[in-house]
C-alpha cells in the first residue's frame, strides 16, 4: 500500500508538468480572433462569468452544426447559470461568420487555425482542410488550418479548470455539461 501512494502523486505531478490541463488547474491566458475578425481576450471573463469552451473540428460539417446547435438552443439556460459559452475552431474568421449565418448561432466563435488555443489546452491537433458549402445557392470553400478534436471545458469566475471531457458526444454536449454545472450549484 505505501507503494502505491508515491506512485499515484508522481502521475499526479507528470500530468502537471507535462503541460496537461487537468481539472482546479489554473487556466492560461489566451486571446483569439473571432467569427467578425474582431480580437477576444479571456481575460475580459475572469471574475466576470464562468466560461466554457468547446473545440470542435469544422465548422458547417454534420456533429459539430448539431453541437453548435445545441448550444445555441441551450443559450438563454447557460446565460442564466452565468456561464459564456465559446466554440473554437481551427477555420478562419469567415467560416465562422458563414456558420454563424447559416445556423443563427448567438454565441462566440473562435478561430485557431494554427492550433495554439488547442495547445493550450493539450487538444489533439490534425492536418486542416478544404470543404465545399452551398448556403442560400451559393458555393463557399471553406479552409481551416487545423482539424482539433472535440474536446469540452469549463473554466470557473476565477480561472480554474472545473469540467475537462475529451469523448464528448457532440449532440449531447450542452446537456451534459449544463448537469454537471447543475450538479455543483
């Protein structure tokens, strides 16, 4: 038994050191251009609200239009509980503003087209790529730097990791974390 003890902390203290988010860990600072091309500062969230991020691969593909939307239906619930909500890709400024459109999505998107927010947050990170839309009769290519995984976090008022789940479930992604927020209120 004394054995075990010694082992489980220095996992504990490789996990931390490595650079690997885990959960009551402070969060970093990060800042990112949104679907408006306009710069978001996470620091404008600390003391503020709580602040969950999902990243999600490309925006306007099937699972990730079906997280967003979940979301966006959930909004007015997550404004209620003080959280922001934030989706973050690696497509650009204008994918985001198209997906934006297309599914009246009422909450910050975020553009990480060379994966440094993923970094962060040790979100596996992918070759980018190109995929064709049509919207209203109209062709878009839509490009993104990188294809992260689907990866959820909620970061608390004071900047601390509470909630990290790397097999999300992108249609039950909001209802999942909203219980968990609840279970914790």
């Amino acid at each position: 038994m004394k054995i075990q003890v010694p082992v489980i902390l220095f996992l504990f203290f490789f996990q931390s050191a490595n650079g690997t988010m885990i959960v009551n860990q402070q969060v970093p600072h990060f800042q990112a251009i949104n679907s408006e091309g306009k710069s978001w500062d996470s620091k404008k969230f600390i003391g503020q609200k709580k602040l969950l991020l999902y990243f999600y691969p490309a925006a306007m593909t099937g699972g990730c239009t079906k997280q967003a939307c979940a979301y966006r239906d959930d909004l007015k619930k997550w404004k209620d509980l003080g959280v922001e909500v934030v989706g973050i890709s690696g497509d650009q400024p204008s994918n985001l503003s198209l997906f934006k459109k297309s599914e009246n999505i009422n909450f910050t998107l975020l553009s990480d087209p060379t994966g440094k927010i993923a970094k962060i947050f040790d979100v596996p990170v992918g070759k980018g790529g190109i995929i064709e839309r049509f919207l209203k009769g109209d062709k878009y290519t839509l490009e993104r730097g990188v294809t992260v995984k689907r990866w959820t976090f909620l970061i608390s008022q004071s900047g601390k990791l509470l909630y990290k789940n790397n097999q999300v479930n992108a249609v039950k992604d909001s209802e999942q974390v909203m219980n968990f927020v609840k279970s914790k209120n």
